[in-house]
C-alpha cells in the first residue's frame, strides 16, 4: 500500500516541526541525503540556520531494501554544539541510528537529535522529534511530482 504525501501536507507538517525543534536551538542542520534535503532545507529557512550540511545514505534501491547501509560524505560540525539531523522518514530506522552513531563518534562534544516527518510502528530508532506515524509506503510530492518516469 502507498500513501501520496502532497505539498501542503508537507507545508503543514514543516510548520509543526518547526515549532517543536526550535527551543533546540541547533546551530547547524545536517540532512540525510536525499530524503532529508527538502524537509531540512524548509526548516533551515523557518529557524534561520544557515549551516546546512549533508551526509549521503544508501539503504533502498526504489522500494528494495539492501543488505547493508553506505554512508557516504562528511560533515564539519567542529565549531557547533548543538546539531539537528534531519530525514523524511524514520521507516527501519536503520539509517538514522547508524548517522547519529556516526556523527556522536566523530563529534562527541556536540549534542545530536534527530527530526523526521514520518516514524514506522516497525522502526528499530525513535526520532527526537516527528509528526506522523505511517502504516504504508510514502510517496513524497518531490519524489512523484518531479520524476520524468511519471
């Protein structure tokens, strides 16, 4: 079963995070590439952080999940002391706790959460902050609204 996701969905659902990350007071957003680049970038503007930055994960091939999770990229986060990780969607929950394993290893004197707009009942890590619960496959409007395979 899949489940469209529309902009003004999208919109609605930002706003609402925004609300509820912004007595973090991160200093800098790091996005899980590709999932987390629009939510990160929405909530970048909405909390007016300028340090964006990304780490690159390969879990899924389409819908097909892989043996084993890539990671791919680094981050520059020496100076900032409080870091918000950003993806669409905690769905094994496999990607998120290997980036937050990741990047407390490689920066333990920052301070790590984590936001997402969707957690599976199924996912294996609990985002700090999330919106919705989901029960099917998302399709997110930037991935089928933009896709030249229709």
């Amino acid at each position: 079963m899949k489940q469209y996701y529309s902009y003004e969905n999208f919109r609605n659902d930002t706003q609402k995070l925004i609300l509820e990350v912004k007595n973090f007071n991160a200093g800098a957003i790091v996005s899980v590439a590709r999932g987390g680049f629009t939510l990160a970038h929405c909530l970048a503007e909405g909390l007016d952080i300028r340090d964006v930055q990304s780490i690159r994960t390969e879990l899924y091939d389409a819908t097909c999940k892989r043996k084993e999770l890539s990671l791919f990229g680094a981050c520059s986060l020496a100076d900032v002391s409080r870091v918000l990780v950003v993806d669409d969607i905690a769905d094994s929950g496999e990607t998120l706790a290997y980036v937050m394993q990741h990047l407390q290893k490689n920066f333990p004197e920052a301070v790590f959460k984590s936001s997402t707009l969707f957690i599976k009942k199924t996912s294996i890590y609990e985002p700090d902050f999330w919106i919705n619960e989901a029960d099917a496959w998302i399709e997110f409007f930037w991935e089928k609204d933009f896709s030249l395979a229709g």
